[in-house]
C-alpha cells in the first residue's frame, strides 16, 4: 500500500524458494521497492480473465537457469502422498 491506495507491478521472475520463502526479480527504479523495503509487505497474485483460477488450464511458464529455457507446466503427477501416476 502506498498510505491508503493500493499499489502494484508486474513482476516478471519470481521464483519458489521454499514453503515460505519467495524470490522476486524487480528492477532497482520501481516505485513498490521502497515501499516494500518500508512495510514489509509483499502480496503476490496470479490473475485469471475469469477472477478465479483453474488449475486444470493454468499453465504457468518457468524460465530455467542457466540454460536459458522457458518450460511449459501444467501437468498432473500423481496424488501427493500417495504417488500413483495418473493415467
């Protein structure tokens, strides 16, 4: 929030680092690093035409050091637990 409007930006990298640990790449001249810096405060969203995301069609990009790849992701594994591969 900047006082009481809300404030936001795109961020192109962001990366999971761990259960409660994020990475965000943001260039040093964005406004909302300060204001991260000052308020501790960080909301991450994906955003979907319809408001409410499908995880059945969301395909999230992932771009991969150091090969320089994009991947395409979206597909299911298995349940979690108990891994059995989905047919």
């Amino acid at each position: 929030m900047n006082g009481d409007k809300p404030t936001w930006t795109l961020a192109g990298h962001l990366g999971i680092i761990g259960h409660d640990k994020v990475l965000v790449s943001l260039a040093a001249p964005h406004f909302i690093n300060g204001r991260i810096k000052e308020t501790k405060k960080l909301s991450i969203n994906l955003v979907d035409k319809a408001g409410k995301i499908n995880y059945n069609t969301l395909k999230p990009v992932l771009f991969e050091f150091p090969t320089y790849h994009y991947l395409k992701t979206g597909d299911v594994l298995g349940k979690c637990l108990s891994f059995k591969p989905e047919k």
